[in-house]
C-alpha cells in the first residue's frame, strides 16, 4: 500500500531540490517530507481571515470542520466503491434541517403582524390579513438581540406562510422550534400546537403530530402566533424544522426496546457448539426479548435462574454486507459473551450496562455473505437484575483514516475504503513570491483513488455542504453552470457595504465550491442525494426539491492516474476595507473588472502549475528549516505557515501602493514578530505591512512623533482605535523592520523613501533614553511592568537599526552619531539590568528576571552592540528555569509565547542550544489537550494554552530561517 512517501534521505532531498530549481517549469512530483506532528488544530480550507476552517480531530470524519471555534461547517464527503459508500470526512450526523428558520440562527424571515385585536379565526389558512403589516421576523421589544421588527405593545399577532416540500412529510419527522417572552399561543393550519402560560424562554422544540401534517400535504402551511407581553422583554419567534439526526441507519433487526423480537432460549447448559449457525435448536423454548428480571426495560420473558442462552436467527439483504457496517447493540446484566455465526464478538466481565454499540468485523462479516445469521448470547447473573437484549443494525461505512500530514501550504490526508484508497489534499497556494497567485482567495481540494488490489474498480467521489449556518447565508445558496464551470455560491443577498461586516466578517462577500471538471451536482435533502448517490454514482437524474440549503458534488474517479481531479473554494469579499475614505476591493480585482468566474478561470488553468510549485515549495521549506534546526522545528514552521498567512488581505491604494494587512491593520507590535516569514520569502509584502502606517504618519493624520498602535479595525481604517500608545515598542518595531527590509534586499531605497518619518521615530528613542519610564509594552498582558528591559533593549536596537540604515544610504554623519548613541545606552543596559548570573526583567527589580528576545535582532542585523556575554549569561540562565513544555516568558508567570521563545532561542547561534529551548514547544502542540489553531500563549507546566490562538504572529518561527540571509 503507497502512502505519502517520506524522503528521510537528505542527500536526495538535496539532489532533488537542486533539479527542481534548474527546470523553467516546476515538474509536477507528490512526494513530501512528511511531517509527524499531531497538529493541535489541522488547516483545511483558507480563502479570507473570517473564512478559516479547521479539523480540530486527528481523524477528518470524526467531526465536522469549524471556524477555529465552535462554529462548524457540515461539509461531508463519501467514497463510493463498487457500490459501497465511505465516509471520509465530516461528521456523520446532518443537522435539522430548516424548512422555515428562525432568526435564532441569524437567518431571515418575514411574516404580517398587527398590535390591534383581529377578528376571530385570524390563525385560520384562509384568514383576510391584508391590512396587516409586513415585516421581518423576530418580532421583540429593544434589547431582545433576534428582533428585527419592534415590538412595544402589549399584544401581537403573527402570520407567517411555509411552503413545505411534500417529500419532507413522508421521509422526516417534522419540528416547530420556538422562543417567545411571554404568554404565546402558535397554530399550523389553524390547529393549536403550542399554548404556554406566564412563561418565557427560548429555542423550544415540538413534533409536529400527524393530525397537522395531514393539513400540509398540499404543501403549503399557515403557521399563526400570538404573544401577550405582561412585563420586561418580549420575544416572537418561531420556524419549522425537518429533523434527520443521523446517517440513515438501516434497522436489520431492532433491540427489543425500538420493536418487539423473538428469539429461542434454554436455561439449561447447552451442548457443544450452541453458538454456532447450524446448531438444532429446535427444543429450545420460544420467546420474546428482552430477557431478564422485571426491573429491566423491556423484559418480556422473565428470567431468574443464574444462566441462560438465547439464539436469534436473521434473515436479510445479502447486499448490506458488502454496502454498509454492520453492527450490535446490546444491553447486558451480569457476565455476558456474545457470537455471530459461531465467531465471539463480545465478551465481557462481570458488569452490567446498556446500549452499547459493537462493530461486526470483516472476519465475521464474511460469513454473512448468505443473507443469513445467528446471533447467540449466554449471561450469567451473579447477582441482582439480569437482563439480555441484542440487535443488528446497518449503517454507511466510514473510510480507514490511515494518514495525515501538514505542509506548509497544503494539509494531506490517505484513506482506505475497502480495496481503494484515496488521497485527499487541501491546498492554499499561499506562494508568497508570486503575488497575483497568493492574491486569489483560492483554495484546492484534491483526490485520487488507487486500487489496494490491482483490480478495476466503480469509484466516485460524493461532497455535501450546508452552509448556510456557517456563512449567515439567509437563503441564497444557489447552483449554476456557466462557461463550462459548475459554482455553488451562497452568501446574504443584497448586500450593504460596510454595514453587516462590522458585526460578522462571514456575514459578507459570498463562498463558492466549484470545478470545471466533470461533475454532477444538485440541490436538495441531504438523507436523500446520499441515498440516490450510493444507488446510481451520481446526481444527473436527482429530483428537484424545494430544499435548497444542502448542495452536492459527485464525480466519477479516474482509477490510478497520476494527477489529482478537484474541487476549487473561493471566496469574494468584494471590497477589503475602506481605507480613510477609499473603498479598496481586494487585489485580484483592483480594477473592479473581474469576476469569480474569471477568477476561476484562472484558478482552474493554472491548477496543474500551481500544484507542482506549492509541492516543491513544501518540499524546499521542510528541508531549509531541516537544516535550521531539525526535523521538529521543521514541523512546526509548516504548521505554521498558513496560520500566518491567512490571516492578511491584500489591495492597492490608488496611488498603486501594496497594502498586506490582517483585519484590525495592525497593530504593528503583531507585524513585528510575524515578519520573520515575510522577510524570509518576499520582503515586498513586510513594505506592505508598514506602507500604511508610513502613510498615515507622512499625510498629517497622526501627528506624533512614533508609529500608531493599529490603523482602525475591520472594516473601517481611519486612524488608531484599539489600544493605547505604545511609543518605544512601535517605533522600535518599525525601524528594526525597515533595517530587516534593507538587510534582505541588499540596499535601503525604500527606507529613503520614509526617512524623514524614520528620523522622527529614531529621535523619539534617543530623546527617550535607555529607560522607557512606564511605557506599555506588547507583552502588558501579563502585567504592567516599569522599566523594562526588554522594551529597552528594542529601543536601543531600533536607533541602531536607524544607524545602519544611514550607513546604507551614505549618510554617514547620522551613522556615527546614532550608532555611538545606540552604543553608549547598550553599556547602560547592561548596568542596569545586571543581576549577576542573568539580566532583570525590569530595572527597578533586583529579583526579576525575563526573556530578552528582542536582542535576536542584534545578531540578525550585524549590530553587535551587545557583548556576547550577555547573549550567554541570559541563555543559560533559561534553562536553569525550563519547564516541561518550555521556558516561562518571565518570573511573575508559568506560562510563555511561543514566538518569543523561538527568538529567545535564536539568540545563539548555537544549534543545540536553540533546540534545547525549542523542543518543548513541539511536545507541547504534539500533546496539547486544547483542540485549537495553534496557540502562542501557552502554559510551560501543563498541556493546556492561555490563549491567543489562530494568530499571524506564528511567523516568528521563520526567524531561524533568516540566519544566513
């Protein structure tokens, strides 16, 4: 069986790269250098910082994708082989499914009200309500979050109309969920269903019984509510539901306690074999299930002797053992063994329990080719009630997840279905050098199948997706074809610019799931496109359906090919931000000219090209940062990589400036340690970070003389919101950023072009001094902290920074006087943190101690302004205090950030010591009990994070990677 293949060979990891590099085109290779991380959060699908989504389990179909939160996505995909359907992704529950929905779940209704007492039969279908108002639900007084339409009266009544799709009626159980504050009564068809006294509450849930669905066969439904607010809020509410809980479930032969079964059963020892097929068990006596004592569920046929066996014999479609799983459910009391057709399945101690659940394996399964089986049972009672009840259930296959593997730019996943196995990736092509691609918010789903047998196999590929939860996408998921694509889309329909995106990015723009490949695709029950998909391996005749929040892809597999078929993901956000007063729409469609279909269009021609690159990208970052610092930190740069990535956007201003910017644009003390990755690969987008804090410094907007914090926040940029000043950590920030440019391009033109503004900053250090006083630094979280030496040291750093910039640009007066500067206050550092065999965490305190990271720039930089025996003292001290999962960030805490242990790290040069204080990081997110996109504050005692997770600031990790640029 192939699985990824993992390149341990360096040599030939080298000689490959090598090749790769000298081809003017990337040639197209699979292999990875596969990564063993068990990731605390695995990235799937990136397209925008508000869609991000996550696997937060090792295995893809144990639960459905999220948010990074408790949002989910009920995206599920099935493998269908020679017949037999396989789950290998997404949870195998469908959520209830929203006839009418409820403005709970941020969706959109509208019903007429009035406030005025109406005529009687007002609940009735055919009721006059013409000179009611129309308007959007929920009805409620101010406060009441759901309301859309006000509500200040003591009394209303609602009508609202359902169209119900007859299918529904036949195949699902039928909900009504409600809220409401206070006194309610709701009717369907006229015909009273809820009626509530002086009561109030939320998302209540009733079935709705037959002798009101038998009003709503013409597919059509009244459904009528009045609401007597006494006092305090009031509340409306209220939708109709279709509820399939599970995947279906074939019931072969039910537990006692869903239907009535019999079976033969002796009290006495039996002969030999009496579990098996064949076994006479004519003189056994007939009864019914349960057996056992009468304080059980169920019991129908007493039981009191201390043993007794019970065979039941089954008759039933040979074609579920080779279609679905098989399994038992059985409850017990005391000591029980169980087997089908003579093989034991189960056996147990001495305990009782009920409902459990046991799969049937194939070893057993085989033996039921037939159609036909014998479950027996014997139980012992050894003391107290006694109980047996057994039965055989059906249900669709779930794929043998047999690998996972996180690159930096794609997230690979193999699975077993039988005699097949299929290669699932999902692929961010977040190639930071090559910006009209990384520009595109596209994302890959990729799949091959290969025969484990080397025989022919019927293989198709099933996806369905229901995002209307997820996305806040009212009703407006719709399926079209058009110049030979298929796109699912689904978004809020008439959108506002700016006004629901402050609330919720998801809210805005719309999410596509398309292919130009050949596929079938339809909309409607998801129970019953599975149901037509294991029958015919596609969609093309699937009925239409009134049901329009479940969309499906199917595709027929191309057995062993050398290239992956797919689906493409996108995103448009239409417009990025408004940017002082400028509405920027995202790069890829600067011009406002391009469509997602154009989009596509390059998505799909490109695919094959982008594939080859964004593998030998993966390849080329596990073996630099291999080098770096060994296969674990390796591991965690890749996990890290799409982490950071996605959490920018990019545009243009219109003067043609690149901005890269996260949602809140800023703040700059969050650029700073995530800019290691972008130094590392394209310097261009670290100008992009800064180029609109230089702009709204340069334009008279600010008029400090250091960098703002943050620029305004998602969606509106207009200047500095979110938190206070932080003089010396910006301005620092920024100077040391602008030398890190200069340093990886080799020259300092674009620090000439903001020099004025650079000098203002370097100024503002030097007028300042060695000790920043009481400043904020980006570490107050734990803590306000006078005196800082960290904050000092960046400060010193960043007029140095400023120093060799002048020396590049022949500037050489401003040099010698800031680099002098910059000397002179390094002594003072050093006198003033000494506290012997370490440095202090603040000057002021003789007893303190912290992490020095920002003095990684000294090296990086060539500044030199630190002895090399403070860089020494310091990390040694370190690891006189690790913990088990890392270095704390500072005496007052246990805990620690990951991206300023990766910099303390560096400090040295040295390789072991970089390890030794990098290692715990690795075992912490390789056994981190927090299910979460990876975490930069951690806890250094425990397996448990502090927070801050999904964040940009991962980048840090790369710094390593700057050594010898």
């Amino acid at each position: 069986m192939r699985i990824y293949k993992t390149l341990m060979n360096k040599t030939f990891i080298y000689l490959l790269i090598a090749v790769l590099a000298a081809c003017k085109s990337t040639p197209y290779s699979d292999e990875t250098t596969k990564s063993d991380l068990r990731a605390p959060a695995y990235p799937l699908l990136t397209l925008h910082p508000h869609v991000k989504l996550w696997s937060m389990t090792d295995e893809l179909n144990k639960q459905n994708m999220t948010f990074g939160g408790s949002t989910q996505l009920p995206f599920v995909g099935f493998l269908r082989v020679d017949g037999a359907m396989y789950r290998f992704m997404g949870s195998k529950e469908l959520p209830m499914q929203a006839i009418a929905p409820m403005a709970l779940d941020h969706e959109k209704w509208e019903g007429k009200f009035t406030s005025l007492v109406p005529d009687e039969g007002w609940e009735q279908p055919d009721f006059d309500d013409k000179y009611w108002q129309l308007s959007e639900g929920a009805f409620g007084t101010p406060g009441m979050w759901e309301a859309r339409t006000q509500w200040t009266s003591s009394n209303i009544w609602v009508r609202r109309e359902v169209e119900v799709d007859p299918y529904l009626l036949e195949h699902k159980k039928i909900y009504l969920r409600y809220s409401h504050d206070d006194v309610f009564q709701l009717y369907i068809n006229g015909k009273q269903l809820v009626n509530t006294g002086y009561d109030w509450g939320a998302n209540f849930k009733v079935e709705v019984p037959d002798s009101i669905l038998q009003t709503m066969k013409s597919g059509k439904a009244l459904i009528a509510a009045h609401c007597e607010n006494r006092v305090g809020g009031g509340l409306v509410d209220f939708g109709l539901f279709a509820e399939e809980p599970t995947m279906p479930v074939e019931k072969v032969a039910p537990i006692s306690y869903e239907k009535e079964w019999t079976g033969r059963y002796t009290m006495e020892q039996p002969q030999e074999n009496w579990e098996a097929k064949e076994f006479d068990d004519t003189t056994w006596t007939e009864g019914q299930a349960a057996f056992g004592t009468d304080d059980q569920r169920n019991v129908h046929t007493p039981w009191f002797s201390p043993n007794i066996w019970v065979r039941r014999e089954l008759t039933f479609d040979p074609a579920l053992v080779k279609n679905k799983q098989l399994y038992l459910r059985y409850s017990h009391d005391d000591v029980f063994q169980l087997y089908v057709n003579g093989m034991q399945l189960v056996s147990t101690g001495y305990e009782w329990k009920s409902d459990l659940r046991v799969n049937i394996p194939d070893s057993i399964a085989e033996t039921m080719k037939d159609g036909k089986a014998v479950i027996a049972a014997h139980c012992e009672n050894r003391m107290g009630g006694a109980l047996v009840d057994f039965g055989l259930y059906a249900e669709l296959r779930e794929a043998e997840q047999t690998s996972v593997d996180v690159q930096a730019t794609q997230t690979h996943y193999t699975f077993e279905c039988g005699d097949v196995e299929l290669k699932l990736s999902f692929t961010a092509p977040y190639l930071l050098d090559d910006l009209e691609t990384l520009a595109r918010p596209v994302n890959y789903i990729s799949y091959q199948a290969k025969a484990l047998d080397g025989k022919e196999h019927d293989v198709a590929v099933y996806f369905e997706i229901d995002p209307h939860k997820a996305f806040r996408a009212g009703q407006s998921t719709q399926i079209y074809e058009k110049d030979g694509l298929a796109l699912m889309k689904t978004g809020q329909e008439n959108q506002k610019l700016w006004v629901d995106k402050e609330k919720d990015g998801r809210s805005w723009g719309y999410f596509y799931l398309g292919t130009k490949d050949d596929v079938t695709c339809a909309q409607g029950d998801a129970a019953e496109m599975r149901a037509y998909f294991m029958k015919e391996g596609d969609l093309k005749q699937m009925r239409k359906s009134a049901e329009k929040r479940y969309a499906a892809f199917a595709q027929k597999l191309d057995m062993n090919s050398d290239f992956p078929q797919h689906l493409t993901a996108a995103f448009d956000g239409l417009y990025t931000m408004a940017y002082f007063g400028e509405d920027l729409r995202p790069y890829w469609n600067k011009d406002g000219k391009s469509s997602i279909e154009d989009l596509y269009a390059d998505a799909e021609k490109d695919y094959k090209e982008v594939m080859a690159k964004c593998y030998a990208f993966d390849r080329q970052l596990m073996a630099d940062a291999y080098l770096a610092g060994g296969k674990e930190y390796a591991e965690l740069c890749a996990l890290a990589y799409r982490q950071s990535v996605s959490a920018f956007q990019m545009s243009e201003d219109s003067d043609g400036e690149l901005l890269y910017f996260t949602p809140q644009v800023g703040p700059v003390d969050e650029y700073y340690p995530a800019s290691p990755l972008y130094l590392r690969y394209n310097p261009d987008l670290v100008k992009a970070m800064l180029n609109p804090f230089f702009y709204y410094s340069e334009s008279g907007k600010w008029g400090k003389p250091f960098p703002p914090h943050d620029l305004g926040g998602y969606p509106i940029v207009n200047g500095q919101t979110i938190g206070g000043d932080m003089p010396v950590e910006e301005a620092g920030n920024g100077l040391i950023m602008t030398a890190a440019i200069a340093k990886m391009e080799k020259n300092a033109s674009y620090a000439e072009k903001h020099w004025k503004t650079l000098t203002q900053w370097a100024e503002y250090l030097l007028e300042n001094g060695t000790d920043t006083g009481d400043q904020l630094t980006t570490d107050n979280f734990a803590g306000n902290c006078p005196h800082h030496a960290n904050l000092s040291a960046k400060g010193v750093l960043g007029i140095a920074a400023y120093a060799r910039l002048a020396e590049m640009l022949n500037k050489k007066e401003e040099a010698e006087k800031y680099m002098n500067a910059a000397g002179e206050m390094a002594k003072e550092w050093e006198m003033a943190a000494y506290a012997g065999d370490h440095y202090r965490l603040a000057f002021d305190q003789p007893d303190s101690w912290g992490m020095k990271y920002n003095l990684v720039w000294d090296r990086l930089l060539g500044l030199n302004l630190f002895p090399e025996r403070v860089i020494q003292k310091e990390t040694d001290f370190y690891l006189t205090k690790m913990n088990e999962f890392g270095c704390p960030l500072d005496s007052r805490h246990s805990y620690t950030k990951v991206d300023w242990t990766v910099w303390t790290a560096s400090l040295s040069a040295d390789r072991m010591q970089f390890r030794k204080l990098m290692l715990p990081l690795h075992k912490f997110m390789n056994e981190t009990t927090d299910r979460t996109p990876m975490a930069d504050l951690i806890n250094t005692d425990g397996k448990t994070i502090v927070g801050f997770t999904g964040r940009t600031v991962v980048g840090a990790y790369f710094i390593r990677l700057l050594e010898k640029e």
